[in-house]
C-alpha cells in the first residue's frame, strides 16, 4: 500500500456482497451498475470459459479502466491516455457448491480520483439496446443527430452519451443496411424495393453513372392523369459529386405540385437534355400523349431538346422578373416603342434585348401571346424551384451521396402524395361558403375548390364587363379552361347554373386511384414474346464466350442490385483558403469551379497525381505512415514513403487500390475488373498478350472474371506481373510495385510521355494490396525481363525517359546488402 500514490479512493464496500448470480450476464450486469453508481468505469479486463482442456475455466476479471500503463507514443501527433496504472481488480468465478457465480474483490482501491459524473467517458456513454431501438427509429425518419441526442437525454435521464458518439452510431447503422452493397448496388435495390421506373446509362468505356433517372410509380400515374403543363429547371447543390440535378414537376386539379421525375445528369447539354426527355416520353402510357405546354427558364440547350422530344410541345419561360406584361399586341408594340425611346442612347443594350429575347422569344413569355395557351396559370418556374427548395430542406447539406439523395426525395414525395390525396377529399366532400349558390350546383363535388375558386374571382368582373367578349378577353377560358367573365354573364343573364361541360376536364379530376389504361395500338410495346425468343435464338448460336457475355448483359437487367456501375468521381474541393503553413494541393483551386474537361475527364488526365488518394473511396482512411506496411518494404525506399493508405481486405484488395489510384474510388473495383478483361481481348492487343501470356492466357481471362460482389478466393486475387502489363497498358500509366520482387511495369505499345501518371502499389502480408503514395523523383525499380522482350519498339523511349531514377535504384540496392 506505500507504493500508491497520494490519491486513493476505496471503493471496496460498495463491490463487497455474498449475492450469487444465476449466469456471466448477471454478474455483469450487477458490476457495471454498481459501477455507474460509483462513478466507476468497470471493464472486462480477461475472462475464460470452461472447455474441459486443462487450465480453462469459468471465470471474469474485472478491472478499472484505467488500469495498464500509458503507452508512450512517438508518432510526433497529439495522443492522451487513461491508463494510470489503477489496482482496481475484482474476480469472479462459479461457487463450488453451485449456488451461483460469486464476486470477490482483489483490490478495491483506485489510486485517482473519482469523476463527479460520467459525460464524456466514451464506455459509460455506449448506448443500452433500447436506446440503440429509439436511435434506430429517429435515424429511420432522418432526425438531426443534434436532435436525436436531445430526444435520448429526455427518454433516458442517465444517458451520458456524446455528440461524437451519436454520429459514429448512425454510420454504424448506414453500413449495417447497406451491407456489402455498392451505393449504386444500393441505390438501385432501394428504387427496386419502392417500385420505382428508373433508367441509366454509363459513359463510354467505362462504369461511370453517366445520367440516372427515376420517377414514383404514382407520380407516373399523375402524370397521365394530368399531362397538360410540365415545368422543368435544374438545382445544384445536391450531391458530393455536384452533379446538377433535374426536376420535372406538374399540377393537380387543386394546384398542387407532384413530381414527375428527377435525373441526375453529367452536364447540361442538348444531348443529355434529350436523353432525359426520351426516358420522360416513356412513362406516358399512350403514345399520342404529350404535355400541352412545358415551362422552361432560358436555357438554350434544354429548350432545343424539347424541340426534338416534343415539337408538338408549345415551350414557354419562365416571365417571374416580368413585372409588367403586355395584355395584347397592340400594347406589346406601344411598350417596345416606348423602350426604345427610353433606350435611344444605348442601342447596344436595347438590340441585345431584342435579338436575345424579344424577337425570337417573344410568343414565349409575352401576355399577348402567352395567355391564348393553355397554361392553367402556371407562367413562372415558380413550382419546380419550390420542389427543390422542399428537397434541399430535406437534405440539410450537399455533401450527401446518390443513395442520401434519393431517400430525401423519397421522403418528400410521400409527403406531397398524401397532401394530394387528401386535397381530392377535401374537394369531394367539403363546400366552401362561398360556393353555396345553386349557380355552383353541376360543379360542387365534381370540380376541384381550386378551380371554384378562380371561377368566383372572375364573376366579380361579370358587373362590369357583362357579355362583352371585347372587354372581356376570355384569359380565364383560353389559359385556365374555366368559364370567363362574359360566358358567366351569359348563365347568369339566363339563370342556368354553371354546366359541367363549362370547366376542363383537367379540374374534374379528383382521384389518383384508378388504373392505367393503354390504347388500342399500344399493347404491343409492352409485349416481350418475340424479344424473349430472339434473345434465346441468339444464346443457342453464340459460343461459350459469346454466351457468357450475353449473359453478363442480361443479369444487368435481370439483377439491378449487382450492377458493376459506379458513382461519378468527386469534383476538385473549390472552397477555403490555403493555409500560411500549408502546401497547396495539386487539385485545389479557391477562385472558380472546375471546367467540364477537369471532372469528368478526371481519371484520365495527368493531374491524377499518385500522392493522392481520391475522394471517393469511401472505406479508404490516411494512415499516419502505419508502421506495420512500411517496415515490410525495403530499406532503402522506406524514406520515400510519404504515407501507406489501407483497403479492404476481400480479395478484391489489388483491384480496390488502383480504382482509387485511377480515381474511380475504392468501390469502383469491379469496373477495373471489366476494363481490363475489355483491355485482354483488345483486338489491336490480341497478338501482343497470346505471346505475353501464351498458354496461361485463359487462366488471366477466368482471374478476371466474378461471379459475386463477396469475398473473392484466392484464384481470383490480383496477381503480378500478369496484371501489371494489363494496368499500364489500359490506363498508360506506370506501375510501380513494392513488394518481393520490386517491378516496373510500362506502357507495352505507347512512347514516353511527360505528363504520365506513376502509381505505387505495395504487397504485404504475403496477402494483401495497399496503396503507397510517394515522394517526387523516387528512385524506380528495373522493368521484368517480358517487357523488355515483348515491348514494340516505341515503348523503349519509356526507359529513356527515366534513366537517373531507375539508376537511382541500381546505387541504392548494394546498400541492402
């Protein structure tokens, strides 16, 4: 006891008891809740089960947690420990005589103080099983973790659980639901699961999502029940990719916006515009179906799309900063000549409003010309932007992936379905005062209250405008499709009310459940008879490589939620300063956005620098140089090694490393995978590898080849040189592996080129692939005797073009010796 420091705290009375306990988990529980009361941390320091084999036993040491030493760290980074060395130690082990499991206490001195309480100790604030059910149930409808720590502290008074530790639980929850999934895997099972359509379609050569859309399947049905107006308008802002986001939106016979569909799109070009408009076409069930009007902003490229899509299509825009508008013609040219005397001095400024917007878009904004459309009131993009301000509300920050996304989207739309319906209800079965008169009688019940409503605005103007179709202008019936002043006049002159036939049928709609039905020359386009057999007949004359591929095809179809498809890279970081102390990253840039070329080219570009992981792994962690890889590369290239960055280990390890490298992210494996089994059967390589390769060419063909996105055994591991020719060559980068041998790998059939891309991978374990990023001008390892034998002529500038590097290496290796 004279070793102890001066602090000394005795806890003995409070653990001493001759209770015996029916099993381990009694014990345990007894133990930590006498802890707690204590304000002790008691932790499992061993335990011990009874096999039978000699020195095994049933038996739990307990100890305080900050018991052990400190153990001192030279990582040069900012480290604390609890560890104190405290004598705290309880036993337990079943009674001889089979009472029970009892409790002796060793030591129940503590040689530190006692906290007053327990907030901040991360073992005490892990959460019990019903507070992990209330987190689970929180976390479901997308509660703020702020929120949902709140909400724990008043369910569960003694809950002493972090902020931190709130997070760290929701990712925990997120892994557990997507399991081994991809997030476009996942993506796709939860559209699948809801029943939503959704389209995609990749880039060219690659796995890479191009463009995505989806639409709910009662947001199809609304459609087609209320095809007359579409506004569209794209949103930013909503996805780490930045990526914008498209949004189609119509309205219900009560005014309420429902969305048809959203897409996320690589960039926003008539060709993109037009691909998301033919899917759009799709989900109408008859093919002489169209929207009437589509209301647009100016955007050029979307508006010319719709004129291929759709020319039938009256396109209008978006006139919300139009504060003043023009009733007819007559007054459109009195107003244009009165801006042109106002603007006599500046005739730049008035051609440009003219030759941009007037002249060729007049008949698109202009009252005069806009109010014989039938637009149902709908003249702005007002609608659409509200839907992505609802959405943007959801999704509380952009730097959620697709999967965050859709969920947000998801949620918005159940929402807005069930104010639809309802409103259907309300308009069904309630009458507002107003529409009390027997004028209204045909129309009560059948016509929504929004329509009632602009029908009884306009009979204000019936005093004064009586019959007259010249004062009158018949906006109402032209743009809405409801009675106009002077036709109500004409009802009311001859005492009828309102007939139903007065009002469109758009305002008559007041249900969503009713089923779909496809014309008569349409039914053929959803049968699949001859389609299913031709792709038998197809199968039966393929051979087995042909078969395999199709095949391959068809499971894309078949099974969505194994699609090899793979987010789109993350964009170059644009926001915050560079720090006085810091290095300016290669793709970091404070003062603009990243040209089109900058991301979506990205991963082929020089600028993939391999000292930096990409973004987009999402499992991929810096390891602060982990000693336990370093130490197991050679001597003399240990000081070259800026860090050692860490993948999952699941025998797709190999390709993991060069997704990330390549810029595609840690879970863009399996599109490595394809590319170079694309890379093997490369016509203008097909002579190079059968002398590569010779026999063994099958064998690299099958290592490529999976049939799951699991675990993968050992055959299908990436192994070098084989792979090593294949990755230069595909990606024309050069391949430095760390490792027993240490290898080179060059381009086989390019020349040397300045810019190139070297990527650093390293073997350890004798199982395992990670990725080494290194120092500029590190010294390069000698190429395999293959190269050298097989490489065209051009490929031998690549040896030139690295001569004090490879040198470097041949000085260095005696060293080692």
């Amino acid at each position: 006891m004279e070793n102890l420091p001066k602090i000394c705290v005795d806890t003995t009375d409070a653990f001493m008891t001759t209770e015996r306990f029916g099993t381990r988990e009694e014990v345990i529980r007894w133990i930590k809740k006498v802890g707690i009361d204590n304000k002790v941390t008691v932790i499992i320091s061993r335990s011990d089960t009874e096999t039978g084999k000699r020195g095994r036993s049933n038996k739990i040491i307990f100890g305080c947690d900050k018991g052990g030493k400190h153990k001192i760290s030279d990582s040069g980074t900012q480290s604390a420990s609890k560890k104190c060395g405290c004598p705290f130690k309880i036993r337990s082990t079943p009674a001889k005589d089979g009472s029970g499991w009892k409790i002796d206490v060793k030591c129940g001195l503590h040689n530190h103080g006692l906290p007053d309480r327990l907030e901040g100790h991360s073992f005490i604030g892990r959460l019990t099983t019903d507070e992990k059910q209330h987190f689970a149930d929180l976390a479901k409808r997308h509660v703020a973790p702020r929120n949902i720590l709140l909400s724990l502290q008043d369910k569960f008074p003694e809950n002493v659980t972090r902020i931190t530790q709130v997070y760290k639980h929701k990712s925990v929850i997120e892994k557990e639901i997507r399991g081994p999934r991809s997030e476009i895997q996942h993506l796709f099972k939860l559209i699948e699961d809801a029943g939503y359509v959704y389209w995609s379609r990749k880039q060219d050569d690659s796995e890479v999502v191009r463009e995505i859309f989806w639409a709910h399947p009662d947001s199809v049905k609304l459609l087609n029940i209320f095809p007359i107006v579409l506004v569209m308008d794209s949103t930013y802002k909503t996805n780490k990719y930045r990526q914008p986001l498209f949004g189609i939106v119509g309205m219900t016979s009560t005014e309420l916006t429902f969305a048809v569909g959203f897409a996320y799109m690589e960039s926003e070009q008539t060709e993109n515009f037009c691909w998301v408009l033919e899917k759009l076409k799709e989900l109408f069930v008859k093919k002489d179906m169209c929207p009437q009007v589509i209301l647009t902003d100016r955007d050029l490229a979307l508006m010319k799309a719709i004129e291929v899509v759709f020319p039938n299509s009256i396109n209008l825009l978006c006139r919300f900063h139009i504060n003043k508008n023009a009733s007819d013609e007559v007054e459109y040219g009195q107003r244009l000549h009165q801006l042109e005397q106002a603007c006599v001095d500046y005739s730049g400024f008035i051609n440009y409003v003219k030759d941009t917007w007037l002249t060729p878009h007049r008949h698109r904004f202009v009252g005069a010309w806009i109010n014989r459309v039938l637009h149902l009131g709908n003249t702005t993009t007002n609608r659409v932007e509200s839907a992505h301000w609802k959405l943007k509300q959801m999704l509380g920050n952009s730097i959620g992936d697709m999967v965050k996304c859709w969920e947000a989207m998801n949620n918005n739309l159940r929402l807005q379905l069930g104010n639809i319906r309802a409103s259907f209800q309300k308009s069904f079965s309630e009458v507002e005062h107003a529409h009390v008169s027997p004028f209204y009688g045909y129309l009560r019940g059948s016509v929504s209250r929004a329509a009632l409503r602009r029908i009884a605005e306009e009979l204000l103007r019936v005093d004064y405008v009586g019959t007259n179709r010249q004062i009158c202008g018949c906006t109402l019936r032209t743009s809405y499709g409801l009675p106009c002043a002077c036709e109500l006049g004409r009802y009311r002159v001859g005492g009828i009310p309102i007939p139903i036939d007065a009002v469109h049928v758009h305002w008559r709609k007041l249900t969503m459940e009713v089923e779909l039905e496809i014309g008569e020359d349409d039914g053929s386009e959803v049968d699949m008879t001859a389609a299913m057999d031709e792709l038998w007949r197809r199968f039966r004359s393929l051979d087995v490589i042909g078969k395999r591929a199709l095949r391959s095809r068809v499971c894309e179809l078949a099974y969505p939620t194994m699609t090899t498809l793979c987010p789109p890279p993350e964009k170059i970081k644009t926001k915050g300063g560079v720090k006085k102390n810091g290095k300016k990253p290669a793709d970091y840039d404070v003062y603009r956005d990243p040209s089109y070329h900058e991301y979506v080219d990205k991963a082929s570009q020089s600028s993939q620098r391999q000292s930096q992981p990409s973004q987009t792994s999402k499992k991929i962690k810096l390891s602060k140089k982990q000693p336990q890889f370093i130490v197991q590369f050679p001597n003399h290239i240990r000081s070259y090694i800026e860090d050692v960055v860490n993948v999952e280990s699941d025998g797709n390890c190999g390709f993991r490393v060069i997704a990330s490298l390549h810029g595609y992210g840690e879970d863009g494996w399996p599109m490595v995978r394809r590319e170079l089994g694309l890379e093997l059967i490369d016509k203008d390589m097909s002579t190079l590898y059968d002398k590569l390769f010779s026999n063994r060419l099958s064998a690299v063909r099958e290592s490529l080849m999976i049939e799951s996105f699991g675990s993968q055994p050992p055959e299908k591991w990436m192994s070098l040189p084989d792979m090593g020719y294949l990755i230069a060559n595909r990606y024309n980068v050069v391949l430095v592996c760390l490792g027993n041998p240490c290898i080179t790998f060059f381009p086989m059939t390019s020349s040397h080129s300045p810019n190139v891309s070297v990527y650093c991978i390293g073997f350890v374990n004798q199982n395992h692939w990670v990725q080494v990023n290194m120092k500029e001008g590190f010294p390069l390892p000698p190429v395999t005797l293959d190269w050298k034998k097989f490489r065209s002529h051009i490929a031998t500038t690549w040896i030139l073009g690295f001569p004090g590097r490879m040198q470097h290496w041949q000085l260095l290796t005696p060293v080692l010796a």
